[in-house]
C-alpha cells in the first residue's frame, strides 16, 4: 500500500465502524454512540475527499474507469448526506451515508484497474458527470428518507405505537423537506448532466444520441425526475407519492448503474 | 462508623389522602420549622412531603433513630405514633437506599416516570441542607440518588412516552410536524380536554391557536386563556386551510367535518400535512377522513390506545430501571461499608505524624542549629518514612475490603491493624 492509497482505505474503514456505530446507536437508541458514528462518518468523508483529489490529481478523468466513475458519485451522496444532516440538523441522514459510502466505496476501490474504454475529456464531458452524480446522489439521500417516511408515515396513519428507536426517527414534515429539497437541487443538476451528456455526445460522436440503452434509462430517470418536481411545484404533492417516487428514481439510477453499465452492451460500460 | 439509615414513611399506597393530609410535613421542613431535630441519637436527618408521599430518613447508630423520628413527626402535626403506625412503611440500609433510588428515579410514583418528583427530592435535600441536617451520608446517598435517577431516565424508556391523553396528543404532534413552532392550531368547542391539549401546544411552541366556538363568547374566554384568538364558527373551514392542527371537542349530536370537505380544504393548503384530534363525543369528524393523504386523525379510543401502550410500555421499562437501582444499591452499600475503615486509616495516619514529629524533633535536637535546606530536607524524608510504613497496613486493610464477599474478614485485617499498631 503506498501513501496515495491510504485515504482510500482509511475511508472505506471509517465508514464501516460509522455503519456498526451507526446501528449500534440507532438500535440501541444511545445518543452518545450515534454521535460517535456521525464523527467517524465525517472523518470517512474527510478520507474520502482526499482519495477523490488524489485520483483527480492522479490524472484518473483521462481514462475513466468504471471505479473512478463510482467514486465521485458515492462522495456526492456522501455531502448531500452531510448537508441534509448540518442544515436540517438530521443526524439519521449519516447513518444512511455511511453504508452507502462504504458500498460504493468498496466497489470504486474494487473495480479501480479496470482500464478505460473511451477517449473521454473537455470540461463538457466533466460537467455532465458531475452534474449527474449531484442528482444521484441527492435523490440518493431523497430516497432513504422516502423510505423513513414511508415507515413512519404507515405506522402513524394506521395507529401503529411508534416503538423503540422509532421514537427517535426525523418527524414526517422533516422527512418531507428532504424529499423537496433534493427534487429542487437534483432535478436542474440532473437534466444539466443529461444535457451535457447529449452535446458531447454530438460533437464527439456526431449525434446526439446512438440509441445505447443507457440513454434510454437516462431519459426514462429524467423523465421521473421531471414529474416528481413538476407534481411537487405546481400541484403540491407532499408526503407519500414524492417518497415513493424517489424511491423509485433512486431504484432506476442503481439499475442504470450496476445492471446497465455492467451486464448489458452499451457505451457507458466503462 | 456504625451508622444506619433509616427510612419511614406513608405513600399513595399505603394511606389515603385524608391521612397523608394529616400527617403532611409540608409545614414542618424549613430551616426555623425542622420536624426532625438532630439530637437523641440522630445524626442525619431528611424530610421529603409531596401530595403523594411523606417520608422521613434519617441516620444514627442503631434503631433509637427510627423511633425517634416517628415521635418527632407525630409531634409536629399533632398526632400519636400509634395513630401512624398502620399507614407506615419502614426501611433500613439497603432496603431504604434502594427505595429511596426508586423514589427518585419515580420508580414508586403514582404516575410511573413522572418527573416532578425529582425536582421535589432536590427541594427536599436543598431544605436539609439549609436545615444543617445533611451530613456525610445523606450528602452523598441523596447525590448517588439524583445520579440514579439520571441514568434511568438516559438508559431506560421509563419516562419517555406520554400517559395522558392530551400529552400524547402533543407527541404524535411532533411526530409529524418538526417544528412546532412554524404550524398552526385550531380548537373547536371549548371542552376541558381540548383547552388541555391546546395548553401542551402552546407549551411545545405552537406560533398561532385559534378556537372557533357556536358560542363567540365562549371561544373568546378559551382564546384568551390560551393567548389565541377567537374565530366566528360558520368562517371553519376557510380557517382550516392555515391550520396544520385541529382538536375538536363539540357537542354537536353528528359530524360537522366530513372527507369531501376536507379533500377541498387539502386542494387549498397545497396537501400541506394536517393532525386532527378529535375528542368529541359523538365524533365531530367523520372517521373516513384518515384515508385521505397527508390527514391524520386521531381520535378519543386511538389517544387512549396510545397511552395504554405508553403505560405498558413504561412497567415494562421499569424493569430494567430496577435492575440499574439495585446495581446502585449494592454500590452505595460497598462505600457505607468503606466507611468501617476510616477511622482506623485516620488513627494510623496520625500515630505515623506523632511519631515524626517527636523523632525530627530528637534529631534537630542532637544536631544542633541547622540550616533550613537540611532542616527541609529532613523533613521531607521523615515524612516520606512514615508514609510508605503506613501504606502496607492500609492497603492489607483495602485490600482483605475490596477481596472479601463477607464484612467479616474485613473487620479481622481491621482488628489485625489496630492490635498491631496498638490504635485505641
């Protein structure tokens, strides 16, 4: 292991006894180990900035691999995690980011010699990955609370005693917030990246699209992300229809990701 | 030190409330008042009169303490002792720490994990103190006490889920809506409940209540009771599309809020979430109106369904809470028990100092006029002698403490010491 390696590994370790600690407090309903998690969390995204930089540094966007393409998306999700935690003082949105880093950190590290395929660069092509994974990795974090909320929501609305840790949870209207606050931030992202996407796609391919399947998916994704915030902005959807689309964007992207990229013939299976 | 604690006392369960009034130490637990005097074999006195328990500890040597203290607060209020006696319960050393632990940590109140009582207990130690009745057992039991009672409420659930109807109201409040203080409240009729449920709003910050009445009148004298406004009833539902919460108590014979209204209420307030609570019986809100999105309702049965299982929830705790007071029991009890040593740690220390001081004083003598640094000098090393000879008897005596499951081997390695050293 040399020392450009060390964050990596650093990261991946404090994200996992953030994930054990996380659990442990959560379970165990103890402020003081939830509050443990949250500093190994941010510590884990402190190791985790430094491996991004490196890699940059490293000159990983000249041949982007399939594991370079994984670890800028996981610190996305991991600072809309940190955000949503510091601005509206959720501290469960880390114990969601933590597993999440450590999965998709670990695969990053997992698949980092696999070679890059493409001849891909330009500032275009820079902004449509990162525009991407800004609305990834929020509607990431809009999901997670989807999925809280849904829980909650149910238990709430059918009399169900909210038990143990249950207690503990965000209210619903906060669990909300989170939901709003990512389709306002992720949608614009999202369709910025796509778009980009689509004039590299011209000027280095000569059209705008080529028919891959990930295109496809892509728009489908843009297409959910648009009704989610059109729904949210004109009509006031709020509480259980935005979570479970979310969840269902969120399921889509995951889908783009593994499955898309890795098992079927497109261009992106970088 | 042979001091034993002894707690008396009457509670909720053993005497009525016409016989706690009786003996009620209410009056008798200030500073110029004190019911418990420190003489006659007391050393330590506490008093603690709520409106649900009177109890009396106090510390002495043996059981003269116990009795005398019944005779000085059937005095106080008049009474005999025998009067007293039947409604009476009595504990002594870990019987009564351990009950004075559940007391605090509210373990033995009427309302399981009510906080109030430790807020007396401190009343009740703060007065002691002032009193001059607090020593070093009652000091460090009634801090053990408040640090007991802490750690069950950190480490169980025994006070954290409402049991009252209104409060739990309140709670499922806040499980929907985070910031109490962004939402609005409207309550409709004027009913004892109601008011008390708005009260817990208002206390957990609600910004705005309103209470619309058929009776104006009525629902200005609520509003004002509750710093809210009154709002004319037949204006209801343009009022509810700005309310995110609503307690309704009427004595309307049928529903005066059904589903189709509140589907067009929810079109105006943009499906912004609304808690309903409906105390009212018959129901003022037609129970269909739970199936729309974003409404939850909540009415008299659910509330009380939730406080059962609060309750439940509570005994169930209460377990565990025990468990950590009979830990805290036996800890207490070990230090009552380091006490035994500490007047023979005492005679040792000064036997050591005594003999320093009378062989530096010889030496300093023999050597003539010295000058300070040597004089220093020796001292120091004197002092230093007497101190490592004493740490091997005081630390067999920590030691055969720390070691032995039975007092026993402890009082030997004392008797051991002290016939050793020749301590009186």
């Amino acid at each position: 292991m040399t020392w450009t390696e060390l964050p990596s590994y650093l990261c991946l370790a404090l994200y996992a006894l953030a994930t054990v600690a996380s659990l442990a407090g959560v379970l165990g309903r103890s402020a003081r180990v939830k509050k443990l998690a949250c500093l190994l969390c941010a510590g884990g995204f402190v190791a985790h900035t430094l491996w991004l930089v490196i890699s940059i540094a490293g000159g990983a966007f000249s041949a982007v691999s399939r594991g370079f393409y994984l670890l800028p998306l996981s610190w996305c999700l991991a600072l809309a995690g940190l955000l949503v935690a510091r601005r509206q003082k959720m501290d469960i949105a880390l114990h969601f980011v933590a597993p999440w880093g450590f999965f998709l950190g670990s695969c990053a590290l997992g698949f980092s010699g696999t070679p890059g395929s493409l001849p891909l660069a330009g500032p275009l092509f820079i902004l449509h990955l990162a525009a991407i994974f800004v609305g990834v990795g929020v509607m990431a974090v809009a999901a997670g609370a989807g999925a809280l909320f849904l829980w909650q929501e149910n238990a709430i609305k059918h009399k169900t005693p909210l038990e143990g840790f249950r207690k503990d949870l965000p209210a619903l209207g906060a669990l909300d917030r989170v939901n709003a606050m990512a389709t306002l931030v992720g949608f614009p992202c999202y369709s910025l990246g796509i778009l980009c996407g689509f004039l590299w796609a011209r000027i280095s391919w000569g059209s705008f699209m080529s028919g891959d399947f990930k295109e496809w998916i892509s728009l489908f994704i843009l297409a959910l992300y648009a009704l989610l915030f059109h729904q949210r902005q004109a009509l006031g959807w709020r509480g259980r229809k935005p979570a479970i689309l979310a969840l269902i964007i969120f399921a889509a992207s995951l889908f783009s990701m593994f499955v898309v990229n890795t098992v079927l013939s497109t261009q992106h299976g970088f | 030190m042979n001091s034993t604690i002894h707690l008396i006392g009457i509670n909720h369960r053993t005497a009525a409330v016409e016989i706690r009034e009786k003996f009620a130490l209410t009056n008798f637990c200030s500073p110029e008042t004190w019911a418990i005097p420190t003489s006659d074999g007391i050393s330590e006195s506490l008093i603690l009169s709520t409106c649900n328990r009177v109890e009396v500890l106090v510390v002495g040597e043996g059981d003269a303490p116990r009795q005398r203290a019944l005779e000085c607060w059937a005095k106080a209020r008049g009474r005999t002792v025998e009067e007293l006696e039947p409604y009476l319960y009595q504990y002594k050393n870990d019987e009564a720490i351990r009950h004075l632990f559940n007391v605090a940590s509210s373990l033995d109140s009427l309302v399981l994990g009510e906080p109030q009582i430790l807020g007396q207990l401190k009343a009740a130690y703060r007065k002691a103190t002032q009193s001059h009745c607090a020593g070093t057992i009652i000091n460090r039991l009634l801090h053990k006490a408040f640090s007991v009672a802490k750690r069950v409420r950190s480490e169980t659930g025994v006070a954290s889920s409402a049991v009252s109807i209104s409060y739990a109201a309140v709670e499922l409040a806040k499980q929907i809506f985070d910031d109490m203080s962004r939402h609005n409240a409207l309550i409709i009729g004027a009913g004892e409940m109601a008011e008390l449920a708005a009260m817990h709003l208002r206390q957990a910050g609600v910004k705005r209540i309103r209470v619309a009445n058929r009776t104006y009148a009525r629902a200005e004298e609520l509003a004002q009771r509750l710093g809210g406004e009154a709002v004319p009833f037949d204006q209801l539902f343009s009022h509810l599309v700005d309310t995110d919460i609503v307690i309704s108590s009427t004595g309307a014979p049928d529903a005066i809020i059904h589903a189709s209204d509140m589907r067009d209420v929810l079109k105006k307030r943009k499906n912004r979430p609304m808690f309903l609570i409906d105390i009212a019986m018959p129901r003022d809100i037609e129970p269909s109106v739970n199936t729309l999105d974003n409404i939850y309702l909540y009415d008299i049965d659910d509330l009380k369904e939730v406080v059962e299982e609060h309750i439940a929830e509570r005994r169930k705790e209460a377990v565990r809470a025990r468990a950590i007071v009979d830990e805290e029991t036996a800890a207490f009890h070990q230090w009552l028990d380091s006490l035994t040593l500490q007047p023979t740690i005492v005679a040792l220390v000064e036997r050591g100092q005594r003999i320093m001081e009378e062989e530096l004083a010889k030496t300093l003598h023999r050597l003539g006029p010295v000058d300070d640094a040597t004089r220093e000098a020796l001292e120091i090393m004197a002092d230093s002698l007497v101190r490592r000879f004493n740490h091997e008897p005081i630390s067999f005596m920590k030691d055969r403490f720390h070691e032995a499951a039975n007092p026993e081997y402890t009082m030997q390695a004392v008797d051991t010491v002290r016939r050793v050293f020749n301590l009186k």
